[in-house]
C-alpha cells in the first residue's frame, strides 16, 4: 500500500492505496466522484478525461500514485457555487448529449480546447480537437455547435479556464 | 403551441445530472459489502472442456466463491433463451442449441463463459481467474458466414448442418414468373457487414439478495427490465417475479445491444444468493466487443427485374444470416420479420420472394442492432435500385420517383401494409437541400483538383413499434409487444408518470413531460416521468425499434384520457354541474355556458380530500393506468442524400454534404427528433465507412479494442441538414412514426451509392476504408485510361 496525497476539486484528500490503483478508480472508488466513467481502458474514448493541473489527462491510463500532489479537476468540480459552468450550460441548450455517459469527458476535454486554442473555434478546428473524445448517440453535431457556443460564452462571461476548473 | 408543449424544442430535463456528473449507471451503483466478479472467458473458439481445476484459485486471496456451468446446473438455473420461434419452409421449428449462462463441457466462441470468480475486489478475482486450470480439447472453428451450413465441424448437435433455419417470405411462383417476363435484370452480391453496437457505457450488473425477505435486486444496463425479469423469473428461475426486482438506472446508450438478457447479469443475481453478498460485474471494453450481441452479419444474393420502360416487376432475395454462436434473445427475428417484410422499400413491387438461411458460427451472438433487418433489407434495395437506374441510363432520382408508392393505404406482397407517406415529397425537398442540380459542376470541379466526386440516394422506409401484439404473436414473437403507462395525480396536482419504455438517451423525461404538460395544461416542471423499476413500474416492454414515443406515449395518452375523464366527474361534484356539462381545456374544468372553473391542481385536491362527494358513488384519488397496443406498424419514411469526395491518392472518403428528409409523423420535439437522426446517420457512416467486426480462421476477434475497431469520431463525419415532411400516422392517437433508427437505416446505401458513383463502379465492400477505396480507385483509374 501507498499514500497518496491530492487536491481533488479544490479539496485535500489523502488515501492509502494499492500501488496498481488507476486515478479513475481512486475517483471514483475511493472518492465516490462517479462523474468520471470508463469506457474503453485504453485511452481511446475519453470518457474518464480530467484536468490535471490544468491540463487534459484520461484517468483511465494514469496511476493514482503517479500523479501525487496534483490539483485533480473532475467534472463534480466544474460548476462553482451552484452556478453552471458555460460549457456546461452550452451543452445543454445545444443538445450535445443523449445518454450523457461520454458527456463529462466531453464537456471536460471542451474546456481544455478552449485552454489551449482560446475563445473562437471553428468546425474544424473542433472536429479535430475532439479526436480522442468518442460519443455513439449524437453523431457530434450538437457536441461541435455546443463547443463553440460554450467556448465564445467563456469569452464573453470573462470566465479565464483556469479560474473556473481550477 | 406551448413553450414546453407538443412540438416545441424543450432543453431536456435529464440534462443537469448528466452534465454536472451526477448520472447514476449501474457501475455508480454500490451496495454495502459488496463483491466483485470476474468472468473466466474461453482463449478458443471451439473446444470441449476436459476439466475445470479451481481448487487453487479459490485459495487465493480475497476469493469468496467460485462457479460454474455444474454450479448453474446443481441450482436448477436454466439456460438463456431466444423468444422469437421461426419455422422453416416445412413449417417444422428452427433448431436451437441449448445456451447455458456457464459452458456446460464445450465452449463455442472467444469469449464463451467458462466460470466466475466473486472476490473482495476485481484484482483479486482476476489474479484467481488466472488460477483456475482449464483443460480444453480445441476443436476446428466455423468462422464464416458463407461456408457454416454443411461445414465438417457441428457447432450443436441439434443442428447438424449448423442451420438453425431455412426460412422464406413471398410468392416464388409469382417472382419467378414476373423475372421471365423482365426485360432487364440487375444482379448484385452484397455483404452487410458485422458490426459491435458500441454504446459507451460498458455492459454492467449488480446483483443483491436480501436474505430475510427473500428478495432478488438486480441492477443491470437494460434497455427492457420488466423483459428481463420475465426472463430470469419464468424461463432461467431465479426466483418468481414476486421475488425479483429488477433496475435499470441510467443507461449509457443501447442500441438494441441492451436488449437482450445475458450471462453475466444471470450469473450476478444468483451468485448474490451464493455468497451472500451483493456482487458486481462491469465490462472494460474488450469484453464488450467479445460478449455484447454483434449486428448484421448477411450475405447476400439479390436480383431485381425490370420492364423495357423501367417499372420494376419483381425482387428476387436470397440471404445468409450468421447468428454467431447461440441464439441470443430476439436473434432468429433480426433476418427474418424485421428484413424481409421490408424488402419492397418505398416501392411498388407486384412480387418478391426472399430465402433466408440462418447459420451458427463460432462467434458471439449475433442480434438486433440499431434498425435491425431494416437497414440490412435497406442496403439490398437501394443498392439495387441504384444499379439498376445506372445500368439502365436513368437519373436515380427520377428512377425513384417512377416507382415509388403513391397510393395509400399500400399492402405490398410481403405482409406490410403501408397506411400513409409522401415519398415524392420528401425527395424533393432533400433534392433542394442538396442543391441536386449543381452536382455536375461540383463534380467537374471535384475532377480538375485531382478529385473523385459522387452522390449517393437512399429512400428508406422502416416498420417500428414491433405491434400489434396480435400480429407478431402470429409471426413467433414470445411476448406482446404493447405498452404501458400509470398516471398519477398528486393531491395538489403535480404528476408523476410510470412508463414501461426506458431512456437511455432519448430523452423521454423531456418529451413524454411535454405530451402530460400540453394535455393536462400544467407546468412542465410539474411533471415527473419515472422508469426502469419493477418495483415502481408494474409491467414494460421497453424501448427498441423505435417504439417508445408511437407506443409508450400512446399509452399515457390514453391514461391521461381516464384521468381527464375522471377529473370531470369529481369537477362536477365541486362545480355541482352535470357531468356532461364539463369541458376541460388548458388545464381548467369548466361548465359550458358559465363562468365556473376548477383548475387541474384544485381538481386533484378534491379527488383526495373527497369531502363534496360521496365516495360510494365516485372513487377518491386521481390515478389511472393504460396498457396501449397499436392497430399496426408504423412506417417511418424518408430519402437521405450523401455527396462525397474521394482522393484516389490516399483512398481518403471525405463526405462533403448530406442532406437528410424524414417523415416521422408528428413530432414532439424537433430537437430531439434531429438528435436521433444525426446519432443514426453517424453509426450509418460507420458502418460504410469505418467499422467492421473481424475474427480470423481460428476464430479469434482481432477487432476487440478501439485501438482496432474503427468507432467514427468528430473528423469522420460532417454537420447533416436535416430537413422534415409530415404525413401523421393514422395507427396511434398522437399521429407519432417513430425516428430512433431511420439514420442508421437510411445512411449505408446512400454512403455507397455516392462511392460507386465517384468511381465509376460498383466492386467495393462495406466497409469502405481508405485502404479498400484506394484499391478500388486505382481500378476506376486503369479503366479510364484503357478508354
């Protein structure tokens, strides 16, 4: 066993854990953040994304262990103060999800383009961007207008990223 | 209409807990003291089991238990069933082999159930499963569709050619007779290639036993769990239903993968009992591809006769269907009820004949897909129509419009008969929208930069609902497929509504909110749809082929029909008017003639309290129930237009625009409605461009991870117009078709037909990868230039 110390959505948490414990499962076993889902084990779909330091990881390939003293964002952690966070809301008026299970990942991996490429983004650029995100309901239609939509309201809102993952 | 009424674009309602990452699917779901189990697969595709040595493992840390097929045996736990009976052309059964949720001494395809292991958490169960001794005999797999039936090795022995049926749809004598008088004759060989449905969320089950009271509790990714229950209880006996609960919380997508009733919530449930825990099962994704049912699988042979002026006389089909390994639940209806009877598509066809040989394989099972049958029989006819219209030097637009339908209602030779459309309507309208008339100097534009473009049709139709009940009890359907609802009113008049489908992503706690909303006249807020429970839902069939919003809204129109009916009764106690007086609209009783109201919420309220009527002569309470079964199928129709453009260097398919024109009768909300449609033209594209389920000659699945099945993603595909006509359906109350499939159905062909129309002919197979267009390419290059 090991101790892993980490700040997961603003708050310090600490485990003993077995070494070989993914982050997905020390979220979502351990911490009971169930937001986070697995879809594929092997990086390819996105569903388990999460924001490591302020940056795009997929949980389920990173071990627990090998992330200590990381601020961990997860899609519980995304809202502040009961106030949606635009990308959230633009995924909901844009109709970017159906069963909703890729929907954190996507929404997560959302916030990291705009992160990484700022507040205008066009079809292209999003399509591309979003090629380690799978979802099998929307045919990414709405996700692609729900992104845009989302990252040109962070501008407007002067929501920086960072200050609302982090 | 409402802001939140019968046609509006409502913001769903499920929305906030799935973006705030408050969803709850089966594996957010923990019981106390729970275990861990992990499935024992078969390495081969084909082999006895010699013997099954677990002493070592069950020493091992954190093992509570141990099982298999003997174990499900000992217990009297019977095997998985197939409900649909097909009979041969003889009229004798189909000829099933026993499944057992276990193996019982043979193992039939990679990823066979060999045993379970229950232990403290998943490492330990898997570092014990990789204890267990197993000794096999390998024996020689059947891999391919074509060559099962008469193949040396027997996959069941009560099935010794490997055909579990040799079926047919038609009249023989009237198609061959009508090809002997055919002018021209189209021939094509087709494969419908084998796909994983893929939903996102993972197959999962938690099952619980609660000792004291006897009780089962099985939480499980299903699309139908009342189905299930039925299953487990009456045909597997785990316990009576009485005894049995069975939940289905949020699911993570379906697709008709989570129809069926599988070996691992089987052996859950009864593994809970066993050792006394709960004990949980979660799919990672190579499991999945190995043991969730697999779609379409068809060879096929297809002929389509014309006269001298292009009037299509007769359709002539013959079809292998690979149903894999074992029958899984509604397997042996995929190629037979939900495919042949749609061979005549949009089309008015005097004779069709269609043979239909189903073989097991050593593979998974094989079973309903998003369109199941529909976008296989789509595939043959459009295919064919296209070729037909190019061999004949005809535009495939006009040929279309020459032999579409016009006259309704339309009983076509192979049982279906149409009651409304305007296919006419619809091609005109998707012709618009894909701007059809530029297409020729696109396609010179497409040339001069090294480009090959094409355009592609497809004129769908597809029968959903799967009723009346009646007509697919005649068919072998083991079940009525109707459907339920139970309205009930609360005192101070907010509702909550108990349906038998289920959503696993459509959104029905949004729409069917909107049917309560707009006919009871009060806020959407106030409305509550409730689902998934056997414990709240008394009895469902659930949601597939496209059935949740022309049967399951039906339903609770009808229930809200009593609730209306029984609100003027008690309104007219409070109103002290006669019954016959009361009018009820936008959520008010009135008398007619008089300014007297008592609105919705007020009128709930005097229905509980009961004071200004007797209750001998009017029931308290506001609550009532329907159970809804359909007059006939529903026929969801439309044409979707896909232009292309293919890089002959790379083999690279970009599809540059597609045009897409439903008619789904009334909709209740164009969002949603547009939603499914994309969805479907996405696993569409899939299909025809990307995916394809591979096992090699040993039998070995080496497509079983997303780094080799090819799942479209956001770069694959591009924005759809999707456009829409209405001819309301005259078989249910709300005039509603049903739109969950028709993507999927309608893309393939369309993908196709623009593909051998960018290249000049017709040798390409689904799917069409860069590797395969590249190849087919360089033919349409050579051929050029011999001319």
């Amino acid at each position: 066993m090991t101790t892993v110390s980490l700040t997961v959505n603003g708050k310090a948490v600490s485990a003993n854990i077995d070494p070989r414990t993914l982050l997905v499962q020390f979220l979502r076993e351990n911490l009971r953040l169930t937001g986070t889902h697995v879809g594929c084990d092997t990086s390819q779909c996105g569903a388990c994304l999460v924001h490591i330091d302020g940056k795009a990881v997929k949980a389920c390939t990173t071990l627990a262990v090998s992330v200590d003293g990381a601020a961990i964002t997860t899609i519980e952690g995304l809202a502040q103060d009961g106030k949606l966070h635009p990308m959230q809301e633009a995924f909901r008026e844009h109709h970017g999800l159906q069963c909703g299970f890729c929907t954190p990942g996507m929404i997560m991996s959302a916030v990291d383009m705009v992160n990484r490429r700022g507040h205008e983004l066009d079809e292209k650029t999003i399509r591309e961007d979003l090629d380690g995100n799978i979802c099998r309901c929307t045919g990414y239609h709405n996700i692609v207008k729900a992104i845009a939509a989302g990252a040109e309201a962070m501008g407007k809102a002067g929501v920086t990223t960072r200050q609302a993952a982090e | 209409m409402s802001a939140t009424g019968i046609g509006a674009a409502v913001r769903r309602k499920e929305d906030h807990r799935f973006i705030t990452g408050q969803g709850r699917y089966t594996d957010d779901v923990n019981r106390p003291g729970q275990a861990q189990a992990y499935f024992l697969r078969s390495p081969h595709a084909h082999a006895k089991i010699k013997s099954i040595d677990t002493k070592a493992a069950a020493a091992m840390p954190g093992v509570l238990g141990i099982f298999t097929g003997a174990d499900l045996a000992a217990d009297k736990i019977g095997g998985l069933i197939c409900g649909w009976m097909i009979h041969n052309k003889d009229g004798s059964p189909m000829r099933a082999g026993a499944h057992p949720a276990l193996a019982q001494g043979r193992v039939r395809y990679v990823g066979d159930h060999v045993a379970v292991v229950v232990a403290e958490t998943l490492a330990q169960a898997k570092d014990a499963a990789e204890a267990i001794v197993v000794d096999y005999q390998e024996l020689s797999a059947v891999v391919e569709t074509a060559k099962a039936a008469g193949a040396k090795t027997v996959i069941h022995d009560e099935a010794p050619d490997n055909t579990v049926f040799n079926w047919h749809l038609g009249d023989k004598d009237a198609t061959d007779k009508a090809f002997k008088a055919a002018k021209h004759v189209t021939k094509l060989d087709l494969v419908n290639n084998r796909l994983v449905p893929n939903a996102m969320e993972p197959r999962a089950a938690v099952g619980d036993y609660d000792a004291g009271e006897g009780i089962f509790t099985l939480y499980t990714t299903s699309q139908n769990p009342h189905v299930a229950r039925l299953v487990l209880s009456a045909f597997i006996g785990i316990a009576p239903e009485n005894k049995l609960r069975v939940i289905a919380p949020d699911v993570g997508g379906g697709f008709g993968s989570k129809i069926f009733i599988y070996a691992e919530e089987t052996v859950c449930v009864w593994a809970a009992k066993k050792v006394g825990r709960p004990v949980k099962w979660t799919a990672d994704r190579t499991e999945a591809f190995l043991s969730d049912a697999h779609g379409r699988d068809h060879v096929t042979h297809a002929e389509l006769a014309t006269d001298a002026d292009g009037k299509i006389l007769a359709l002539k089909v013959h079809t292998t269907a690979n149903l894999g390994a074992y029958l899984s639940t509604f397997s042996s209806s995929v190629p037979t009820y939900l495919y042949a009877p749609l061979l005549s598509g949009q089309y008015d066809i005097p004779a069709i004949y269609c043979e239909v040989d189903a073989v097991y394989t050593n593979t998974a099972p094989v079973d309903a897909y998003r369109g199941a049958g529909r976008p296989e029989a789509t595939f043959v006819v459009e295919r064919l129509i296209e070729v037909t219209a190019r061999q004949l030097g005809k535009d495939p637009a006009k040929f279309r419009l020459q032999n579409y339908i016009r006259k309704f209602p339309h009983q076509t030779p192979v049982i279906m008969a149409y009651d409304t459309g305007n296919y006419a309507a619809s091609l005109k309208k998707a012709l618009e929208i894909i701007d059809y008339k530029g297409i020729g100097k696109r396609k010179r534009d497409s040339a001069r930069a090294g480009k090959l473009r094409g355009i592609g049709f497809s004129s769908y139709i597809e029968a959903c609902g799967i009723a009346p009940s009646a007509a697919v009890g005649s068919l072998g359907a083991g079940v009525g497929l109707w459907e339920s609802a139970e309205v009930r009113v609360n005192p101070i008049g907010t509702v909550e509504v108990l349906t038998g489908s289920h959503s696993h992503g459509q959104g029905h706690e949004t729409t069917f909110a909107q049917l309560v909303s707009d006919r009871l006249g009060i806020p959407i807020d106030n409305v509550s749809i409730i689902h998934g429970d056997t414990d709240k839902v008394q009895m469902g069939m659930g949601t597939y082929g496209s059935r949740s919003g022309a049967v399951g809204m039906s339903a609770i129109y009808k229930a809200i029909d009593k609730v209306i009916a029984k609100g003027k009764k008690v309104a007219a106690y409070v109103l002290e008017a006669d019954e016959a007086d009361i009018d009820f609209a936008d959520g008010n009783f009135t008398v007619k003639g008089t300014d007297r109201k008592l609105d919705f919420g007020s009128c709930a309220l005097q229905a509980y309290v009961a004071h200004k009527f007797n209750g001998q002569e009017l029931e308290p309470g506001l609550k009532e129930g329907a159970f809804y079964d359909p007059t006939n199928f529903t026929f969801p129709a439309g044409v979707h237009i896909c232009e292309l453009e293919i890089d002959p260097q790379t083999g690279v398919t970009k599809i540059d625009r597609w045009a897409a024109v439903d008619d789904f009768g009334v909709v209740i909300n164009p969002m949603i409605v547009e939603g499914q449609v994309h969805g479907g033209i996405a696993q569409g594209v899939g299909q025809a461009l990307l995916e394809g389920a591979r096992y090699n000659s040993d039998g070995q699945l080496v497509t079983a991870s997303f780094m080799d099945y090819t799942m479209p993603r956001a770069d694959d595909l591009p924005s759809f117009d999707v456009g829409m006509t209405v001819t309301p359906c005259p078989s249910n109350p709300l005039g509603i078709k049903g739109c969950g499939e028709a993507g999927a159905i309608a893309s393939p062909p369309a993908v196709i037909n623009a593909i051998t129309d960018a290249l000049g002919h017709e040798d390409i197979a689904m799917p069409a990868t860069p590797q395969a267009v590249w190849r087919a390419a360089q033919k349409s290059i050579s051929r050029l230039a011999a001319e």
